[in-house]
C-alpha cells in the first residue's frame, strides 16, 4: 500500500490566476518528488470540503465516478494517451500513476511554450471513435510525459456516445453553483438524467479554453453535419 500522508493537493489555476479546486469529484494527491498521482475516491476527503459542505456528496456519488474512471481507463489502457497506472487501491479507493510535474493549466499559465492543439485533437477524435465523450478536456486534465506524448487524466467525466446520459444525482453532486449553468444548458434533466452530449459539444464550441482559445477546430472534426 502506498503511503499518502505527506502527499500534497494539486490545485490549478483559476481564470483570476488564483489557485483553486482542480475539480470537484475527488481529492488530487502528487508525491513529493512529483513523479506520482493519486486520484483517492475517499468520499470523506478534505479537499472537496475546503471552502464548503458538500451534502449531495455522498459515499454512493463519490464510488460511482469511482467505477465510472476504472472503466475508462480499463477501456483506453493501451492508447498513448492513457496514463500509465501505478497501482490501484480497491479498498481505499485510490489510482495512483505515473506524473510528470505539472499539467498544461500549470504550463500555460506561465507562458510556456508547448504544443497542445494537434495531441488534443488526436486525443478527442480517438476517444469520439472509441464510442466516448470525454468532457474532462481542460488544461488541468492533462500534462505531457517524460517523452513529451500528452496524457489525459480525470476519465470519471466520460459518458457513452450511444447513451450520454448520467443520473442527476450524480451531476448536481459534483457541478458548481458557478458552473450550475453547464447543467441548464442541458435542458434539465429528463426522467431523472441529464443529456451530456450536449454539455459536451457546448464544451468544445465554446466553453473550454486553452490559452484563450476554445475547442471548436475539434467540434467541426466530430460533428461535421452540424
């Protein structure tokens, strides 16, 4: 069992250039060295308590992005962009892998040079072949490997093309009230759940940005009749 207690919490950048929360469904662990990840789906953790009570985060929420991410990361294993896993902690609920420092939010926030658009594009047009919406496409999501091949990470923001919809439950638990809007762009939910294809191509059209510009060039590639 690898031992997290001196494990410091990834934050990223905020669109102010103030650190915040990378995301609100677990808590973000790097080593010391900062040659490993760990993504702990301890619904308890302090990190998605730090600034408020989190009541619709629950055990059940929190196990099932928990079984939402093995699944993808299951499904992606052998793709060049899946991070490369270091162990898996079924009982405390803890996927650690391989780091490589910083991710493309930290990057691009101090003015880095580093190509981003083509290794993105590949990632998001692979995954849309693969039958997968990956809505978790921000700067902070991925990072570059010691070879320099971008790897994605938080894969519990995935959803089948076929079947883009989640329980409400689950969606109300980890969107912010600053982001609650994402969900009323849904339209709401139907019989309890939110369709996210559309969460998803908002994401890409508009939302998402990378050094101010938004995912769009990848948009026209997956919905070409639109």
């Amino acid at each position: 069992m690898i031992d997290t207690s001196n494990w410091k919490p990834f934050f990223k950048y905020g669109d102010d250039g103030s650190l915040c929360l990378a995301q609100q469904t677990y808590e973000p662990l790097i080593s010391p060295d900062r040659t490993m990840f760990c993504a702990n789906y301890d619904w308890q953790n302090k990190y998605q308590r730090t600034y408020e009570d989190r009541e619709l985060y629950t055990a059940e929420v929190c196990d099932w992005f928990f079984q939402n991410e093995l699944y993808h990361l299951t499904k992606f294993k052998g793709k060049s962009y899946a991070p490369n896993i270091v162990d898996i902690d079924y009982t405390n609920k803890k996927i650690f892998f391989e780091w490589n420092g910083y991710t493309f939010n930290e990057m691009l926030h101090h003015g880095e040079s580093v190509e981003w658009e083509d290794q993105l594009k590949y990632i998001m047009l692979d995954l849309h072949k693969g039958g997968t919406y990956k809505l978790t496409m921000y700067p902070h999501c991925h990072f570059l490997d010691t070879n320099g091949v971008m790897k994605t990470i938080d894969w519990y923001g995935c959803v089948a093309v076929r079947h883009p919809f989640i329980q409400d439950k689950y969606m109300n638990a980890i969107v912010h009230e600053t982001a609650r809007f994402r969900l009323d762009e849904t339209g709401g939910p139907v019989n309890n759940l939110f369709n996210l294809e559309t969460m998803f191509k908002r994401s890409l059209s508009t939302h998402v940005l990378w050094r101010d510009k938004n995912m769009y060039y990848i948009y026209k590639e997956i919905f070409t009749n639109e």
